[in-house]
C-alpha cells in the first residue's frame, strides 16, 4: 500500500515558491530519502507532509487526504523529527518521551496504563532506560537524538519523518542512529520518509532518493541512478568522484583542485 | 533536595499551606489558642457551636479567617498565573502582569481615586474599576499581539504587552498628576495589600480562582507539550493558539480577580514557581498544582509578616514578598546547581 503520495506539492515562503510542484510516492515500509543543495525545499517538502505549513497540492496518507484530518489525526499518522529538536529545561527523558502519546489523548484527558507501556517500550527499544529520570538538558547530543526518536516512537505513527538524523552526530553516532531507525523501520513496518545530507549514508540506508534542485524534483531513483557523478555535479556544484565500494553501496568523495572558477 | 519520589511535593506542600493558614489565623494581638482556632473554624463551617467567646470569635470569623483565605486565594492563583504564563510564552520572566494587566488595573485605581474620590480604598468601585481596566489591557495586548500574525508567535505578544503597559502606565501617571492628592492612596494600592472587610473580598475572588484554577490544572499535560514549542508541539497533534488563549484567559480573569482585591503583589507570580521548578522539576504536572498550594502558603506566610513587624502599622505585602522572597529564591538559585 501506499504510505504517502504527494500530488503536485507545492510551497510558497516569502513569495518564494520553495517547493515546485513535487510529486513522489513513498510505499509502506520503505525509506525514501529527500537529497538537494541547501536551500533545494527539503525541509519545507517534510514540514508540508507533517501539517505545518500551507502548500497547494495534495498530501495523501494511507489514502488518505491530509486537508480533511485533524491535526490531531495526522498526528497519529505521521511523527516528525526536527534537525534540531527544541529541549525543553527540566523536564526528565521519561516526561519527554511521555508526549509523544499527546495525539491519542482527549484535551483534557491523561495517560492510561497503556500509553505508559508504549513509552516504557520506546525506552527500552532506543537504550533509554538508564536515563528516564535524569534531565533531558544533561544529555549528551547524541543521547538527545535517541530521546527524540523515543518520543516519536511513543507517538506511534506508521509514518516517521526525519530532518537531517544525524546532521549533529559524529560517524560512529550517525550510524548508530541509522542502523536503529533502520531495524525500527523493519521491526515495526514503519515508513520512512527523511532528509539527508551526507549522500553516502543517504545512498547505504534509503531504498530510493528523490533529488531536489530548487524545489524541483530533478531525479528519483536508486542509489546507483541518482548518485552521478553528472547529477551531483549539476544540482550541487560540486566535483565529485562516486565509488562504487563493493558491500557499502556508492562512496560520494569530493575532489579537490577541480571546482571550476565562480562556481 | 530532589525528591526521590516526586509526588512526595504534594503532601510536603500541603503540610506548608497547613502551616501558614493555622499561623495566619494565631498570630495577633488576641491570643486564641491552636485548638480554639480549629475546632471554632469547623463549628462554622458546618454550622455547630463555636467554643470561642463572643468577640473573640468575631475575630477569628470576621477579621483573621477571611484574611488568610483572601491571602490563600491570591497566593495560589497569582504563583498558578504566573507558572502558566511562563509556560505558554516560554519565558522564565514571564509574570501574570506581563500583558499589561497590572497597568491596567492601575489605571483602573487611579480614575476611581481621582474622579470618584468619595468611595475611595474601601468602596465597590474601586475592584470593579481594576477588574475592567486589567481586562481591558490584556485584551488590547492579545489583539495588537495576534495581528502580528500568528506565525510572530509569543514573542509578538510579549512585546504588545509591553507596548500596552507602557502606554495604560503613561495615562495612569498623567491622571495622578492631575490629581496629586490622590498620589499617596494610589501608591498604597500599587503595592498591594490584604485588607478585607468580613468575608466580602473572599467572595469576590473565590469563583474566578476556583474556575481559573481549574482550567490551568487542566492543562498542565499541554503546557509541557508547548514547552518543546509551537512547532512540534503542533506536530504532535496540539493547535496551540487555541491552548495559550485558553490558558492565558484563564490566568488574565484570575490575576484581574486578584488585583482587583489585593492590588499589585509583586513577585509572587514569579518566585513561586522557579522556586518549585528548582526544587521539584519543570514539568507543568506537578509544577501547577505545586503552584497553587505553595503559592497560597508563600502569601499567607507574607502576610503574618506584613502584619507584625511593625505592628500596629502593616507593610505593605508587596513589600514582604520581595523582600524576603528575594533573599530566599537567591538561597534555592545558589543550592540548586545542576542536580539531576
């Protein structure tokens, strides 16, 4: 089934259309990861699919469209995780994992036993245990990003979106945390849908990149097809050499001395 | 100084209201005795014989109950403002005046001792008029606030409070200055006092604490959601502007309600709260009712103050309440360094 559609995207910010007419599928239980130059619409194309900001266009979920759901129902269908999560001060990890339960409950309603079960069990599949009662604001960054991702985990969405996972993490924490999104994404049949800088883990981790160029969608495909020399080249300015590691997938390598001048 | 269990807050905090209110009801110049005092506190409220004689049960009914319920009352809805007013604008400095409320209130005061000079400290006019004026400022606030889009977040209304404030305060001062006789009644009412006569203040507060209280603790759970902000907290399914309009009417017609009967008491809104969040952690669940219980026992403790130090004359609480709140809050801030 198809987890996300989007029908002809589009975004406008400050009179600038940031998303131009995106149109992508994403089936259920794949990981498709959104790749572009900064500034390419990425960002925006993921805060569209989670509600919030205005687009024309349709976004479809499970079949469904999103203008016809509450946000409280797209928030049990999609959970976003920001580049940069605000931490609030204070509060330990267990109260942070705590609301990703805040979609299913009433407005004025509390946590059954069962919400805390499903937190408990984020805890555990994120490693988290030994911290739920110390304070979010003294953990390390790549300890926060684990309790962010229990807290979308709590939310129990089949849909994850994901800005730029591992944009603060060093490379052992980068794959760390994409191996543990990776087995969640297969254990629970989640559907991934992120961004990604580092082209390479892009490359390891996602059955499909979408390249965007100026809020454009300029290549969709397999790593081996988007991951081009010619098409880096083209969208990102870049030189590049792409090698093919044999076990690792396709190695995106800067070149040095090559970059054409004014580029 | 963290609890091992942090629901044990809740019944240490209760002890402490215990204190302050039995302490509020002996302390004075009639001595009444604990047991007195107790037993005469159920024999009216539900309707028995009281133990006491004649006039000293008139004191105790009619002169130190209704003011350490009033201080009670004001205490815990001032501390539950100014905590869910931290809260929805995720400002640490956020006190329940902050949208203007406080100035509006004192222009309020201020028309009523300058035109309306008969009815003065005493009359009916005077809480109506700092009702309305607080009401008025804040919904002045909140519209400038809003119109700067919704996407201006709580910043935008933070700044149109301090615009309106500026502006209720410039007219209050021109009135005072047009009336300088009534400059010393003003100023006695800017910094706040728990005079009552008899059980009338007590009833003009009551409902709108109750309701307010009510309101805020229900929505302790969202007010943590908003503290990782309006974005994710909108992505996890919650339409903030409609919680931090709930939330801030809510807290505006309790604070409206307060000054209206009390006048400014600084501070409370603001000390009460961190001192907890030091304490006992940031999270709305606990800090809320936290709020409201400690805040009432802060003020009640305040008000013993105000009333002996230099009795038979009384300091004015809002005097109390920095002035010893600010040394102890320093105390908590400088013990507190990262725990957890």
């Amino acid at each position: 089934m198809t987890a996300l559609a989007l029908d002809r995207l589009s975004v406008v910010l400050g009179g600038k259309r940031v998303v131009d007419g995106l149109a992508a599928r994403v089936e259920e239980g794949e990981w498709v990861a959104l790749i572009g130059p900064n500034g390419a619409g990425k960002t925006t194309a993921l805060r569209a699919v989670a509600g919030l900001v205005g687009y024309a266009g349709h976004v479809h979920l499970f079949g469904g469209d999103t203008e016809r759901m509450t946000r409280r129902q797209l928030a049990r269908l999609v959970a976003l995780v920001p580049q940069v999560p605000l931490i609030p001060g204070g509060i330990t990890v267990r109260e942070y994992v705590l609301l990703g339960r805040t979609p299913h409950l009433g407005y004025f309603g509390g946590e059954s036993r069962a919400d805390h079960a499903a937190v408990d069990e984020a805890l555990v599949q994120l490693d988290l245990t030994q911290f739920a009662r110390r304070r979010l604001d003294t953990l390390s960054g790549g300890e926060r990003q684990r309790a962010t991702l229990a807290r979308a985990l709590a939310q129990d969405a089949p849909i994850l979106l994901l800005d730029e996972p591992t944009a603060a993490l060093d490379v052992g924490r980068q794959q760390h945390v994409l191996e543990l999104v990776d087995s969640l994404r297969a254990s629970r049949g989640l559907t991934v849908f992120s961004t990604m800088h580092d082209l390479t883990l892009a490359g390891q981790y996602a059955h499909r990149l979408l390249l965007l160029d100026h809020g454009k969608l300029v290549a969709a495909g397999s790593a081996e097809d988007v991951l081009t020399r010619t098409l880096i080249t083209e969208h990102y300015g870049a030189e590049v050499a792409v090698l093919d590691a044999p076990g690792s997938g396709f190695v995106v390598v800067p070149v040095r001395g090559t970059i054409r001048d004014g580029a | 100084m963290r609890l091992a269990t942090p629901r044990l807050w809740i019944p240490a905090s209760v002890v402490f209201l215990a204190a302050a209110l039995l302490t509020g009801a002996l302390v004075g110049p009639v001595h009444l005795g604990a047991l007195n005092v107790v037993h005469a506190t159920f024999a009216h409220v539900f309707g028995l014989h009281s133990p006491l004689s004649g006039a000293n049960d008139a004191i105790l009914w009619q002169l130190r109950l209704p003011r350490v319920v009033l201080g009670a009352l004001v205490g815990g809805t001032l501390a539950a403002a100014g905590a869910a007013y931290q809260g929805v604008f995720r400002n640490p400095l956020a006190d329940p005046y902050l949208l203007g409320a406080a100035a509006g209130a004192g222009l309020g005061a201020t028309l009523v001792a300058s035109y309306a000079p008969g009815s003065g400290l005493s009359g009916d006019l005077l809480p109506i008029s700092a009702f309305v004026g607080a009401g008025v400022a804040v919904v002045a606030a909140y519209t400038l606030g809003r119109s700067a889009g919704a996407a201006a977040g709580p910043a935008a209304l933070v700044l149109a409070g301090v615009t309106i404030a500026s502006f209720f305060t410039a007219l209050q001062t021109f009135v005072q200055q047009q009336h300088v006789e009534t400059v010393q009644e003003v100023y006695s009412w800017l910094l706040g006092r728990l005079a009552t006569s008899g059980w009338r203040e007590v009833g003009i507060i009551a409902p709108y604490a109750a309701a307010a209280w009510l309101i805020l603790l229900g929505h302790r759970r969202l007010l943590d959601v908003l503290a990782v902000g309006d974005e994710e907290a909108a992505a996890l399914g919650v339409n903030v502007g409609r919680v931090r309009l709930f939330v801030v009417v809510a807290a505006t017609i309790a604070t409206a309600a307060a000054v209206a009967v009390s006048g400014l008491i600084a501070f409370v809104g603001i000390i009460v709260p961190h001192t907890i969040r030091l304490v006992a952690g940031g999270s709305y669940r606990l800090l809320l009712p936290l709020s409201v219980v400690a805040g009432a026992g802060f003020l009640v403790f305040a008000d013993v103050i105000a009333r002996t130090v230099m009795s038979p004359a009384e300091l004015p609480i809002g005097v109390v309440t920095a002035f010893f709140g600010a040394p102890f809050f320093a105390v908590v801030l400088h013990t507190s360094k990262r725990r957890a």
